[in-house]
C-alpha cells in the first residue's frame, strides 16, 4: 500500500526485465545441473519468484534457481534414480538405450518430493523462530561449503563439455571417481561439442568481463547468456548439429502449464536428510546476500520471516513441479544495478519468464547441452574467487581458516550431505575449542587516555598502581571455569 508508484516503477521494470533475461539461461542450465528435464528450469525460475513477493522481507534477493542447491539435488537425482534403471532394448536387438522421458517423469516425481519436504522444514522452523539456526553456519563454513559445491558443479559438466556420457556416481569419493572416468574418455570426446563449449565460453567470459568494467555506463548489463542460447540454438537447427556432428541437444521442452500433482510421500523417508540439509544451505545464501542488500539500504530483513518465505516458495513450487530454490549474487546484483527497488521486480521477471513457458520455450529444442554448461562454468568464476579467502583468513584467524579447509575437503571428498553435516559438526567443535582456550590478558591504561589494552602487546599500556585488570576473551562457564581459576 506504501509503494511509491512515481519513484520506483520504472526502475523494478527495467530491473525486471534485466533479470528475467537472465532467469531464462540460468534455468534451462540449472535444470541440466540438478539432472531433470529443461521445462522444469523455467518452472522454477517462475512460480517461486512469483510467490516471493507476497512473503519476502529483502527488497533486492532474486530468488530462483541456484547453482549449488541443484547440484545438490542433483546428487539424489543421481543416486536414488540412475539411468541404467531405465535401459530398454533397441527393437529387440542387444543395443540398449536410456528411456528418457520415463526417467525424467520420475526423476521429477522425486525432486518435486523433495521441494515440497524442503519447503515443510522452513516454514516450520520458521514458524517456531528458529531463523537464528544460521548462526551455527559460519562465514567461512558458508564459503567453504560453496567453493567445494561449485568444484562438484565443474566436474559434473565436464561431461557435456567433452560429449561424452559417464556412469552415475553418488557417495563418498563420488566426484573423484567421476573425474577419474572423465579422464579415461578423453579419447572419446566428441571434438563438435568440445569447439562449440569452447567457443561459448570464451564468448560469455569476454562479455561479462565487459560488463563489469563498464558497468557505471551501460544502462543494463549485455545479456550475453541469453544471446548466447539464441545464436547457437539457430545455428544447431540450421545446421543440424545434433544429426551431422553428434552435438547432444536439450530436445523437446513442452509449452503451456501444467496442472498441479500431489508428491510422492513415499519418497519422505529417503529423502529426509537431503531435504533438510537443502533447506538449511538454501536459507543460509538467501539471508547472507538478504542481509547485505538491507545494510547498504537501509532497511530490516526479517529472518524468521525470510524463512517462512522461503519455504512457502519451495511447497508450493513443489506441486508444480518446481526444484528447490534459493538465491542468487549475480542475480540479485542485476536487481540492484539496473534500478530495481522491490519485489516489484521480481514480479516482471516472473512474468517474462511466464511468457516464455507458454509460447518461446519450446523454440529451444535444438540448444546444444555445450551452450547450457559453458554457461554454467563461466557463473562459477565469483564461487572459485573464495580461494582467496586463505589467504585471509591465514592473516586474520587461523581457527576460521581451518573450519574453511575442513568444511571444503569434508564436501568434496563424503559429497554434498555428508560433508555439510560434518562441516557443522566441525565448527560447533571449534566453538568449544575456543571457549576453552580463551585468551587471558592484564590490562593497563595508555597515559592521558581513557583506553585500556594488554599490557604484553602494547608498551605504551602501564597497569594502574594497586589495581590488577584481569580480562578473558571468553564467557565463564562450566566448560572453562577451571582454565580461567587456574589463568586468574
């Protein structure tokens, strides 16, 4: 009701329809990514974005599709549905082909499972105001957790960069093994797509690297993703590269809406932990970037509630067969840059994506898988900028940077679920190291000030005569009460 109308309207459309461009490429790939057919992409770039403005706090969040959280979900795709489940036997010969289209039905029977279970935790914790439970994932835990997700990203499209297919691998060494057969097909690759990756990839690097050095003048950033798709979805159907090169295609994405399904409950008791450690790593990134945007603005994002939008999001998309989402920096950069100022935005990007489900999707048959996974890598680049978070948190706190290195060997090498509950389980450890070693100083007063500091790193500091100042950088309680009687 307080929406100034004058002020801000032609700065959410133009954000709008800057991010909406953006959500188009960024599905269609992200869909790829979590193991499911493409149409499911702009579902979920759509509905969540849609009901995100009715109960999201952050003015500047652009909820959707995310790289992590679909590897994520791809990880159980992968596991609990592997193709060799659907091997048919060509016209009675003994060549065997993968049933599509029976795989994926199921494989989004599953994951819309999953959104829906994802979407009951958030919500509950968040109607119980549990919106602190975030504190427990640290800065570097968040980080480190993010940099060992998009090092499982790069790997898994690897595949569609050399054109060649690969065993599913899911557990523990699961990224390492599937490297290792990458390696062993290298003789295999199919060189038609590995040009056209290439290609694009270079493309899109150039451009968003334009982008941001000429971001002051350009009005909207160039959206080279999406001219990217159009390019190379004309030249594949005039050429017909998937016929004459082997080029591996997105196929049919089908038009229109379709009805809501009720998911599979059967699904809950294997999905359960998958469901939670999605929901907890999905509200960790959208109130980290949720709480950026409000301090530079200055306005208050409600966590709790944030949650609760969330997870309202992620239950209802999951009817429609939505995947989990969560948000995204480069998106929600846009949104900021190009002028948007609320959810407005969000709104007419949801109806350019609404678009084009109903009448542009299915003119994308013929996009190469090459084009979605160079897309793909080159967003990975601000994820693989945390490796420079060693060396500051080497300079800074070494305690931080061990639960970094920790929570990203534990990732990479027990997998996305796994690693994330020892991660956590690593940093609680930390705290308690920390509470119990805290770090004791006598303090002395710096002369003609007021100011007090420890007297062993500061010279300057001279202990009041008769007074003793004893300070612990920790709370005393039972765990250290004996460290600090015996430090006192």
């Amino acid at each position: 009701p307080r929406y100034p109308v004058k002020d801000w309207l032609l700065g959410d459309i133009a954000s709008g329809f800057s991010v909406g461009i953006m959500h188009l490429p960024q599905g269609l790939a992200y869909a790829l990514l979590a193991g499911l057919p493409p149409v499911t992409g702009l579902y979920s770039s759509f509905y969540p974005v849609f009901l995100y403005f009715f109960f999201g706090t952050s003015r500047h969040n652009s909820v959707g599709p995310f790289a992590v959280i679909s590897v994520m979900i791809g990880s159980v795709t992968d596991s609990l549905v592997p193709s060799e489940n659907f091997l048919e036997s060509v016209n009675g010969t003994n060549i065997t082909k993968v049933n599509e289209e029976q795989r994926d039905a199921t494989r989004v029977e599953l994951v819309a499972t999953i959104t829906v279970l994802t979407g009951i935790f958030q919500v509950a914790l968040g109607l119980l105001q549990f919106g602190f439970v975030v504190t427990y994932l640290s800065d570097p835990l968040v980080r480190g957790y993010t940099t060992a997700a998009s090092v499982h990203v790069l790997v898994s499209q690897l595949k569609n960069v050399f054109g060649v297919s690969l065993g599913e691998h899911s557990g523990p060494l699961s990224l390492f093994m599937t490297f290792i057969e990458i390696c062993q097909k290298l003789p295999e690759t199919n060189v038609g797509t590995l040009v056209t990756a290439i290609i694009a990839m270079v493309a899109i690097f150039i451009v968003k690297e334009l982008n941001h050095k000429f971001a002051a003048k350009l009005p909207m950033p160039i959206p080279i993703e999406l001219i990217t798709i159009i390019v190379s979805t004309g030249i594949s159907y005039g050429v017909n590269l998937n016929t004459k090169f082997g080029i591996s295609v997105v196929g049919n994405i089908p038009s229109g809406l379709k009805p809501p399904v009720v998911p599979n409950v059967s699904y809950f008791g294997q999905v359960v932990g998958n469901a939670f450690a999605i929901a907890v790593v999905g509200y960790a990134i959208c109130i980290s970037l949720g709480k950026i945007f409000a301090l530079k603005h200055g306005y208050k994002v409600d966590s709790n509630q944030e949650l609760i939008a969330l997870g309202l999001c992620n239950f209802l998309g999951g009817f429609f067969q939505c995947f989990a989402i969560s948000c995204s920096m480069s998106r929600s950069l846009v949104q900021e840059s190009t002028g948007g100022n609320s959810q407005v935005a969000g709104v007419i990007s949801s109806l350019v994506i609404l678009v084009t489900i109903l009448k542009i999707g299915e003119l994308f048959r013929d996009l190469p898988k090459a084009i979605l996974a160079a897309i793909i890598i080159i967003n990975l680049k601000g994820m693989f900028k945390q490796f420079d978070d060693l060396r500051t948190l080497w300079k800074s706190n070494r305690v931080d940077l061990m639960v970094w290195i920790v929570t990203f060997v534990a990732t990479l090498t027990l997998n996305l679920d796994i690693g994330l509950g020892a991660s956590v389980v690593f940093g609680l450890l930390t705290v308690i190291f920390r509470t119990q070693l805290p770090h004791y100083s006598i303090l002395g007063r710096i002369s003609d000030t007021d100011v007090y500091r420890d007297v062993a790193e500061y010279q300057m500091a001279q202990e009041v005569p008769g007074v003793k100042i004893f300070r612990s950088s920790s709370t005393l309680y039972f765990a250290n009460v004996e460290l600090y009687a015996e430090a006192l």
